[in-house]
C-alpha cells in the first residue's frame, strides 16, 4: 500500500487521532461523527501540493475553520498532519509531515515541515525545515521558503523526493453529485474528475482516445448495466462548445429495440453510478481513492456491482469507502481490518478499530459487517484500550 499511516493533530474536529489503512478500508460512524472531515484530510493535502496554502484554507473559511476547535484550550495549539508510505513510486516508504500554527487576522505560518524518502537500496533522502530554516542530506536542494507556504510543492520535481510528491498530490475524494452530471458541462483536459462530478464529460471524452479506449468503454459500459440494467452504453455529446452525455438503452434481442437519452433524462442513481465508475477508470489513476456514501441513491440490489467496482479498484489503488449502508458490507471477504469506525465522544471526533467484540463475532463468522451494522452492533473499540494510540501519534521523527 502506498499510505500505511495517518497521523491527525487538531484537524477539523479530530484533536488528535491516527488512521490505519486495509486496502480497501470502509469507514463507518453515526451521521456528525466526522467521516466527512476524515475524508477531507486527503482533499487539503492533495489541493496544498498543487496550490497556494492560502487559497486551500480559504476554500474552507479560513484556518480557524479548519483547526479543531477546541484547540484553543491547549498548546501548542497548532494543526499538524503526517503521513507514512510504504513501497511506492520506486521506493520502499517515507513520511511527509507539516505542522501550522495560526496568527492574528486569520493568518497561519509554517512551524514545520519534514520529509523523508527510503529507497530500496538503503539510500535515504531528507529534509527537514522549521520555520524558514532549512536542513536537508539533499544536495543542491535550497528551495526559497516562505512562512506561510510549504516547500514540497517547491520541490515536487526533484527525483529525490518526487516519488512522495506524486502520491500526495494524485490522491482524489469523491462525493458525486448527479446534478453536476446531468448539466451541461464546460470542456476541459479530462484527466482529473472533479470531486462533484462536474466534468463527467471531459473525462469520458478522454477515455475514448488512444490505444486502450476501446477495452476502456467496453469496462465501463459492462459496469454500468449492471448497475442501471439495460442501459448498454454511455458516450460524450457536443452541443457547440458545451459537452454533456448521451445514454443508449436496448432490450430484447431485436437490436432495433433501442432508445437514447441525454443526461438530463437520466436518473441519479444511473448519474451517480457513472460519476463512481470514472472515478475508478480516470486516467491516470489516482493514488488514494476516497468515496463518500457510494450507496446514496443506488437501489439496495445493485449495490453488489458497486461493492465489486470497489474490489476491482483496489487492485490498483488504496480505496477508501465512508458508508451507512449494511448492504454494501454484506460481503464475506470484509473483515474487520477493513474497517473503521469514527465516533464523536465530548466534541471530538476520533477514528478507531472495531472492538474485540465486534472482532470476535467476525471472526467466528457470527455476523459480518453488514449485519453488525443493521443490528446497531458495529462498535469501536474503547478509546485509551491500546498504548500505541499515543507512543505511535508523533507528527515528526529525528532525521539527521
């Protein structure tokens, strides 16, 4: 796996907590537990590795939005997240971590920022910058910091540490929303999907050039039926300089037994499911997937093609699933490493394992995940039952 580890400090409303991955990992918890604001860790540092700082927190009201808010209360009082990664990109793993602190008049500045990549031959590349003073084993490498901007971005292209930039920021989050599909849709490089879905179009447009796009949409059309029954095809429409959708759906064995629709006439179960699908079969594929609710307005009977579109994508990416639905847990192969259960406990959000008695039922195949979670039973293990949720939560390492 390419992330093995989540370390959050003050982030949203997780004071401090630590996420460990399965591949793929199904996030569970009540409505407000904070599934959302986990899932939005990996938009901030995705978005951050391609934009300004600033412009990150500003697309989420400000840094004090941002920051946990009952931080205030404790010192340092500082946002701080930090990720480790196995063997990925050529490397056999690494970490990135920063840490921010905020100033009067919504400002922030950098206190931290460390990066270490381990290569398979037992060369390590390291920087580590606090502040605006900067120390690395890099050399040739003196990137000119700003207070309020990370330096990775500046660095990204480095081969030394490119392959922990290309991670960070292809991971993607996706919450679709059929609305966003069934417009009409302005053209653009379909090489990313938006995280709303918004430019659907673009992004299959894409997918029919070069070598491979015939297999591409044979793949996405089959996927599609077995979601949408009889709906055999969907392909990209121009209306002047505007793009949406046509949709072709047959029945019988009489080929002429065929009806197109755009996607305004589409149902939004139908939209949502080809807003997953691209999201899987975009080009080039994302490193982390994040899916919000798959299940929203998919009928309970498909979610089976759903749940198989996940496995497949986690062949070739980390997939990370939040849910409600019991029915998308029904299938035996998850277990309870695949799971994670956020809970709100005294205004904080924390993310955590299932508990031993969860566990236990599981793996004496008692009850599987689906049927814990129907039966309210899905529980998260005590908060403070393992050492290692504060000896493992450190942001930073020594690196020199």
């Amino acid at each position: 796996m390419s992330i093995v580890k989540v370390v959050i400090k003050r982030f949203r409303s997780f004071p401090s907590a630590t996420l460990t991955f399965d591949n793929p990992l199904f996030v569970v918890g009540c409505n407000g537990s904070g599934k959302s604001n986990l899932a939005d860790i990996f938009s901030f540092v995705s978005e951050a590795m391609a934009s300004p700082l600033q412009a990150v927190f500003d697309r989420r009201a400000g840094i004090a939005a941002v920051r946990n808010k009952s931080s205030g209360r404790s010192y340092p009082p500082n946002l701080g997240l930090a990720f480790e990664f196995g063997q990925i990109n050529g490397i056999s793993g690494g970490r990135f971590a920063f840490e921010v602190k905020t100033l009067p008049n919504y400002g922030y500045q950098i206190v931290r920022e460390q990066c270490l990549v381990r290569k398979s031959d037992g060369t390590r590349w390291w920087f580590d910058r606090k502040e605006t003073s900067w120390e690395s084993n890099a050399k040739g490498l003196t990137p000119a910091l700003e207070a309020s901007a990370l330096s990775l971005p500046l660095i990204g292209g480095d081969e030394r540490f490119s392959p922990i930039f290309r991670v960070l920021s292809s991971m993607r989050v996706y919450s679709i929303e059929p609305a966003k599909l069934r417009e009409m849709q302005d053209p653009d490089s379909g090489v990313a999907l938006r995280a709303d879905g918004g430019n659907a179009a673009s992004v299959l447009q894409e997918l029919s050039r070069g070598s491979e796009a015939g297999e591409i949409k044979s793949a996405i059309n089959n996927i599609l039926e077995s979601i949408a029954p009889a709906t055999k095809s969907v392909a990209p429409k121009k209306h002047g300089n505007k793009l949406s959708m046509q949709f072709s759906q047959e029945w019988g064995s009489d080929k002429n037994k065929r009806l197109t629709f755009d996607a305004f006439n589409m149902s939004d179960g139908t939209l949502r499911s080809l807003g997953l699908i691209l999201a899987v079969f975009q080009k080039p594929s994302p490193s982390l997937l994040v899916i919000e609710e798959p299940e929203a307005t998919i009928h309970p009977g498909a979610l089976g093609a759903v749940l198989d579109l996940i496995r497949q994508a986690a062949k070739s990416m980390q997939v990370v699933v939040t849910t409600h639905s019991p029915e998308l847990l029904d299938a035996k192969w998850i277990n309870d490493g695949n799971l994670r259960v956020v809970t709100w406990h005294e205004g904080a959000s924390h993310v955590l394992m299932p508990s031993q008695a969860t566990r236990k039922a599981m793996s004496e195949h008692l009850m599987g995940a689906g049927e814990l979670l129907r039966s309210n039973a899905l529980n998260a293990e005590e908060l403070f039952s393992a050492d290692g949720d504060l000896r493992e939560g450190n942001l930073f390492e020594e690196l020199a």
